[in-house]
C-alpha cells in the first residue's frame, strides 16, 4: 500500500518558502508514529529542508538533477524509480512536497491528510485536489485549538476506491 501524508490548510495549502506556515507538535508526532521504520519518498527542496535525517527510516529524493548526492539519501529521477526501490515496505510513504504529491496521486492507494482549519494566503506549495469519486473518506479525528496548537485541525484518512 503506498499511502501520502501531508498537512494542508483548507485550500491545501503546504507551505511556503520551503517550509511550514503552522506549528502543530500532535501532527508531528503523528508523522513520526506511522512513517517509522518505512522508506519516505520526497522532492529534493523538501529533503533539503530537514535539519538532519529522520531517524529510522529511509530517505528516498527525487531529483531531476542528475548530480545531486546527499549523505543519508537514495537519489532517484522519477517515482516509477522509487517505488522500486519499496519492493520489499508494506507501506512506504510520500512526503512531498507539491510536485512529488501531484506526481504521486496516481500511484497512492491511501492518503493520511491532516486538514488544517485555516487558509494560508502566502502560501506557494498545495497539495493536489484529488475527487471523491476516486477515494473514500474512511477515518476523521478531530484535534481542536490549545497552548501549543494555534490551530484545529483534523487527521482525515482516505482510502483509493
């Protein structure tokens, strides 16, 4: 089963700059608790952007620049090429950013969404609209505002139909 996960706001917004336009720790540890010990599949801005490697997994970049290396990193040039690389994971996961996501879509057979409840108009990055003739909403948890959440949110699984 190769499953996306992404955090995006109400009019799928990513990011901006390379980076996240919120702060939810319960996202993160969320991301943490179902990518470990699995391959995860990003563009090279969004591996660039990590300040080290996430622990326990397998970090998968795809590139169109065929020069670029990266301690920690299996460099690929298409997802065709990566999703090879999974054989062997039950469920690796794409993790962006935009473009890996649109390139990713056909391929994913469940999408871990967390859907921020907010809009983000600086952002530059979204994530793709996908239609519910194709995926089915399966699961919805609802995480509300607090100390150290400025924003609710709710982690929405989809499953391709």
């Amino acid at each position: 089963m190769i499953t996306m996960i992404a955090a995006a706001g109400e009019n799928n917004e990513l990011g901006k700059d390379n980076g996240l336009v919120w702060h939810l720790p319960d996202d993160f540890k969320r991301f943490k608790q179902l990518t470990t010990g699995h391959n995860i599949i990003m563009g090279r801005r969004t591996f660039d952007s990590f300040d080290k490697l996430l622990r326990n997994r397998k970090h998968i970049v795809i590139t169109r620049n065929k020069e670029y290396k990266k301690e920690g990193a299996v460099v690929v040039h298409s997802m065709e090429e990566a999703l090879k690389l999974c054989k062997d994971d039950a469920e690796p996961f794409i993790i962006g950013g935009g473009e890996i996501y649109t390139t990713g879509l056909p391929f994913a057979d469940k999408i871990e969404l967390t859907r921020v409840h907010g809009t983000f108009k600086d952002a530059d990055t979204f994530f793709p609209e996908f239609s519910t003739d194709e995926w089915q909403l399966v699961s919805e948890v609802e995480h509300g505002t607090d100390e150290k959440h400025k924003y609710s949110f709710t982690y929405e699984t989809w499953l391709k139909r």
